[in-house]
C-alpha cells in the first residue's frame, strides 16, 4: 500500500479557525496549527494535500502553509452537512488512492523519534487494510469523540480489529455496545485523529447519502459499515493526540510540543517557577 495523498478537514464552521491558531513548535519556530499538521504527514512520506475548508477561506490557509503551499490543494465545502460529507467532498482530489485522512484541530505528538503519521502509515502498509489510530480515553470524555469496539489481535504496538464504532456514545451506551478486552475499567478507545482509507469509504458514504437525502452525512456511520464489510483496524499509537478545540486545548498542545522539543529544560524551568509562586 503506497500512501502518497492526505486528506484533511477544516470545514466545521465553529472550528474553522482553529487550524489558524499559531504555535511554537519543537524545534522552537512560531508555526500554525495547519503548517504542524502539514509538515508531520510530509516527513512522513505524503507528497500531495487535500484541505476541505469553509468558502473563502482560501488566502488565509494559504498563508498558513508555509513551504508546503504548493503541494496543497483547497476544497470548498460549500454547505455544511456533516463530518462524513467534508470527507465526501475531497473524493477527486483523493480519487480511489488509499489516503491518510487527518483533522484540522488535532495536533499528534510521538512519544518517541518516529512521528504519530509515519507510524500508522507503516501499520497500514504492512497490514494492507484501512487503520485507525486511537487512544485510551476515559469515559468522561467520550461524549467528545468517535468509538470503537473489537478484540486485540496483537502486533508490536497493540493491534485491533474493529467491530463497531460509535460517534460520542454515552458511557452507558459504551459499557453496552464498546467494550475492549484488556483495558482498564472506565476506559475505551477513541479516535486519535488519523485514519488511512481507501476509495471504499466514499462509495459507503454515497450510499449512506443516498439513502437519507437532506440529512447531515457523519463519519462514523460510514466507518461502522466500513468494519462490517472488510478487515478494518486500530492502533494505538506512541503518542497523545492534543484537541485544540477543547477547553485549554490549545494550551496543552503548546505544552505538548514544548516539552518534546529543544527548549524542553527552558520550559521546565518555567513551569517549576510559576508552580512556586503559585504555592507561595
């Protein structure tokens, strides 16, 4: 499986600026949201990029490229009718490639050298399959993400297979239909903001359309027909997904990059400071 396209989404109106939002990055420059997000799936190995936005938003996402502008491809979502119509709307541009498909208010941050996109493409490759990346997430947040259920079926990092997914269940709902063998009591996996799939996932969101026209078209539908079709799985990473939408997300995700970069013991050193005048 050769990933060469990524497919980004940053149409939701309450959330369009967010990708906008400036950093500092590891390595110590003042980037944004959009151009991190860029550069991971770069080094990575992804050459072309898809970015559905809200109409004329075009000038100020192609400022927020950086020296990716070029390999960067804007998609207006003229109508806003759901996660899974954002994803529809990128379908040229993605043609029947398998992509990497990526959110525009989440920042992903490695535990180690090799960067959150560089690992699930590589899961994705070796496996030959649609890979989601997820996370251990307490049942208080829940009501903010995508779910899954399914079985471990081992790997290097823990490997899943996908038997049913959920968009923001209740714990109720998540303890009935959710449950993962081997996690932690009050944990479920949620979606970590990166997905690799193929051409399949639109002709299963054209039939989802098709068959409720004038409704709003989710992903996660489309993703739970996707794990009933075929082998469909899940990763988790080495790494922490940072939602700058969220309240302080912004501030976590900063102090996320911080600490994984160079100025790591300048930070620190900070951070005790404050903490002291604080107890005082």
């Amino acid at each position: 499986m050769n990933i060469r396209k990524a497919l980004i989404t940053a149409a939701n109106p309450r959330q369009r600026t967010l990708p906008l939002q400036t950093l500092v990055d590891r390595d110590g420059e003042s980037k944004s949201a959009l151009q991190i997000i860029l550069e991971e799936a770069a080094s990575a190995g992804i050459e072309e990029f898809g970015v559905v936005i809200c109409p004329g938003e075009e000038t100020a996402y192609a400022a927020a490229c950086g020296n990716l502008r070029s390999q960067v491809r804007f998609i207006p979502q003229v109508e806003p009718k759901g996660y899974g119509h954002a994803l529809l709307t990128g379908r040229t541009a993605m043609g029947d490639e398998p992509f990497l498909h990526l959110v525009g208010d989440h920042l992903h941050v490695a535990l180690g050298t090799t960067s959150c996109a560089r690992q699930i493409l590589t899961i994705a490759a070796k496996e030959n399959a649609p890979v989601a990346a997820v996370q251990p997430t307490r049942e208080s947040l829940l009501t903010s993400y995508g779910t899954i259920g399914g079985r471990l079926v081992g790997g290097d990092q823990p490997l899943y297979q996908i038997e049913a997914v959920l968009e923001k269940p209740t714990p109720t709902l998540a303890e009935q239909q959710l449950i993962v063998p081997g996690l932690r009591a009050g944990f479920y996996l949620c979606f970590f903001g990166l997905h690799v799939l193929d051409g399949e996932i639109f002709s299963i969101l054209d039939e989802q359309r098709a068959a409720q026209p004038g409704k709003n078209l989710g992903l996660s539908p489309a993703l739970h027909a996707l794990a009933a079709r075929r082998r469909y799985l899940a990763v988790a990473l080495a790494g922490r997904r940072y939602d700058i939408g969220a309240p302080y997300g912004l501030l976590l995700a900063q102090l996320a990059l911080s600490l994984a970069g160079r100025d790591r013991d300048h930070v620190l050193t900070q951070l005790v400071e404050f903490l002291a005048l604080r107890a005082e």
